[in-house]
C-alpha cells in the first residue's frame, strides 16, 4: 500500500512588531534643516576663499583643507 507524501506542518513565525510611521508633514522642517546644514558645509568645504569670502584670511580654507581634497575640490 503506497502512502501519500506528507509535508511536514509549517513552524509559527513570531509576529513582528508593526513600524512606526512618520507622517510626511513632520519630517519636513527636519529634512529641510539638514538639507541647510548640508548646503553651509558644502559652501565651507568648497567656496570659501577668494571673491565669495565671508571670513577674512585663510583660516576656514585651511580648516577645511584636507575634506576639499576628499571631496575633489581643486584648492591649489
């Protein structure tokens, strides 16, 4: 007598947790302020000398100089 192939019964998986959601609305002072922030640095790293210098000297240049170089800002 030929018996019929039974599968084995499927283990329970533990039920996750649900995510939390963010709605949009509020995420977005937050976006834009980290996108400002980016923005200033990006300004800093890659701007400040010459003719759009905010700061006198080369103390910021200087400051700065090794992420120009990382970030492939030319500055010699």
């Amino acid at each position: 007598m030929a018996h019929p192939a039974v599968s084995p019964a499927p283990l329970a998986q533990p039920a996750l947790p649900a995510l939390p959601t963010i709605p949009m609305r509020e995420l977005v002072p937050f976006l834009l302020f980290g996108g400002l922030l980016a923005l200033l640095g990006l300004y800093f790293v890659g701007a400040e000398q010459g003719a759009l210098s905010i700061f006198g000297g080369n103390y910021v240049h200087e400051f700065v100089h090794d992420a120009r170089h990382l970030l492939g800002f030319p500055c010699h």
